[in-house]
C-alpha cells in the first residue's frame, strides 16, 4: 500500500473507513474514483471488511402482521439501528431457515422442496439444485427436513447447505434412520449419507446452529449434549456442554457463536451466564459473564438470546429485541414491535452480519 498520494488520505486510511460502511454506500463509493473502486474490490480489502463486520452483531427477524398472512425483514444493528429491507428479488415467498456469515438459507412457502441461497445485502441469490431423493423417501413430518443448516467459509468463500430428517418409507412411522443431503457450492451437487439418531430437537433448538471449526452444531431439545456435523469427513458425532450448565429447575439453555467460538447461554429468573468454549479440541469451556437480570425482570421470562459477541449480546422478546453491553452492563431497547405481531420475535429471528460474499 503507498503511504500518501498527493495530499490525500494514505491507502490504508481509506481502506479502514470503506471497511465500516454499509454494503449499499460501499456500492455507491465505488463510483466515486478509479482509487477507491481499485482498493475496495481487492482481496485484502474483502477480508478486512468481513473482519470488521464479525465484530458487529445483528439480528435478522420476521415480523409478521396480525392476519398471519404476511411478514416484513427488519435488521437490528447494535451500531446502526434498526432497517428494514426485503427479499423480493427472489420472486417468491419464502421463509428464512438458516443464517451464516452474511448469507441466509430460504425456502420456498408454496413449492416445497426449492431452497435458496442468498446475501440480502447485495441482493445475489443462488437456486439450488433439487435433490433427487424426495421422490423415494420423505422427510419427517410435513415433507420438511428436522434440520437446516447453512455454512459458510468467509476464507474460501464457499458455502454447503445442510438438510436432516427422520426419513420414514411410506405407510411406515420413522425407524430412527437419519438422513442428511449436503450441497456443495464448489461441486453445485447434493451428497448423502445415512445414520441413526435417537436426539429430538424443538424448534428453537433447529434455528439455532451455529457453524464454527468447519462444523455445524445444534443444541438437542434435553440440551443433555451438542450434536455435531463435520462436514470435511460427514460424521455425525456429540460434543459434551459446561459441567455447570443446569437445564431445568426454571433454567434455559441456548447454542451460540461467540467471535468465532462455541457459545453457551443459560439464562435462569435472575442470571444469565455465558460460557465460551476457549479450547475445541479438548472442550475446555470457560465461564466469561454473569449477568444479573433483576432490572429487566418482567422480560426474562420470554427473553431468547439470538447473537452475540465479547462486547454484546442482543436478544428477542415476544415484542422487543435489546442489547447487553458486556463493559458497561447496560441494557437497551433497540426495537419494540408497533402493531399487533402474531408471533414472538424470538421465534423467526436470525443471528446475521453484513459481509462481502458471493453466493456463486
């Protein structure tokens, strides 16, 4: 990088203030020289702007209208605030399953079966392939798979939908056969492959996954045990939780990314604690927060812990999403519904962040 250039800010200078802008006036920055589009379209410049963005944690929530018909996207941004945008450029109605790095996961509403891959922020989007297995054997219940999960490797810019299920043959109830379907954005093909799982899981449990160390992980409904994907060797295998972690007795329990990290938050009717796995291989887990709920206390029955990183944690309620600050341990409402939503927030929100990544 040269250090200065007739009187202007040193490259560096303005690679770390392009770095911090929304995706859109990044766009728009573009136009504005030859300098700037050269420098914000470089490699490093892509890496450093999804640096930037992990340390921003925001929430992707649902928000649907009192018929139950129709919903609208909102972005909660501990930095930025609260904005709405849209899916439309999809051309069709869809439900948010999953959310990784920037990109979300949807399905179609009435076509089942069809998927998408898209970053909302640039508005790119990818079809996926259909798989060729429903015709033989379907996901149990409803068609829809028990599991959704989407990962996606900002270093490789390369993502892998995954999709779960205890599949029954016609006629039969389930056996326990767990099936899962990954596609690969490399090889643009889905992959199979079969086990036997005896694990439940709610549907909060499903929305939340969270992709670290190459693996997808979810949290099973007796939050007795992590269950794990690795997807470099497709095996499934179980990751132990903190030895404090309480579940019942009034006590909740939730799955989280925590800057890169495996993340767990109980939340009791007067704590939250946050426990941070610091050494993966070794499942060494370490207690980083304990919070006090006692001034929000007539939300915690229905609070639900959605993103989060060292300095904040945002969370949902039936009727508002707030912040926690870590430093200052201050609480804040960043967005309190206006109109009669049927379901709680807590129930479609999505942890997201903006990032710099192409779905093909």
């Amino acid at each position: 990088m040269s250090s200065q250039r007739d009187g202007i800010f040193p490259d560096e200078v303005i690679l770390q203030i392009l770095a911090r802008l929304p995706i859109e006036s990044l766009f728009r920055s573009k136009t504005v020289c030859k300098l700037w589009y050269r420098l914000s379209s470089d490699k490093y410049f892509i890496q450093l702007y999804n640096e930037v963005a992990a340390k921003n944690p925001m929430l992707l929530v649902e928000v649907s209208e009192s018929s139950g018909l129709n919903y609208s996207l909102i972005c909660v941004d501990s930095w930025r605030g609260v904005s709405e945008f849209s899916l439309d450029f999809l051309k069709d109605r869809v439900k948010v399953r999953a959310s990784c790095n920037g990109l979300l996961c949807c399905s179609s509403i009435p076509d089942k079966g069809v998927y998408y891959v898209c970053n909302p922020m640039t508005r790119e989007f990818k079809l996926l392939p259909r798989s060729r297995e429903r015709p033989v054997t379907r996901f149990y219940p409803d068609g829809e798979a028990t599991l959704v999960g989407l990962a996606c490797d900002l270093s490789t810019q390369k993502f892998n939908v995954v999709l779960a299920g205890y599949h029954r043959t016609f006629g039969h109830r389930p056996d326990g056969t767990f099936i899962c379907l990954v596609f690969d954005s490399e090889s643009n093909k889905w992959r199979k492959f079969v086990s036997f799982q005896d694990d439940q899981f709610t549907h909060m449990n499903r929305n939340q996954v969270v992709f670290v160390n190459r693996a997808l992980h979810w949290l099973t409904a007796s939050c007795s045990c992590i269950l794990v994907l690795d997807l470099d060797r497709d095996i499934w295998r179980k990751m132990s939780l903190p030895d404090e972690v309480n579940y019942g007795s009034g006590n909740r329990v939730y799955l989280l990314e925590s800057d890169g990290c495996l993340s767990v938050i109980q939340i009791s009717d007067i704590w939250m604690k946050i426990w941070v796995l610091k050494n993966y291989e070794k499942e060494e887990w370490h207690l980083v927060d304990r919070v006090s709920l006692r001034c929000i206390k007539g939300l915690v029955p229905g609070i639900f812990p959605i993103s989060q990183t060292c300095g904040y944690v945002l969370l949902a309620t039936h009727k508002q999403v707030l912040v926690y600050h870590h430093k200052s341990r201050v609480w804040k409402v960043m967005y309190s519904v206006k109109n009669s939503s049927t379901l709680p927030l807590w129930f479609s929100a999505h942890s997201f962040r903006s990032t710099i990544f192409s779905c093909h």
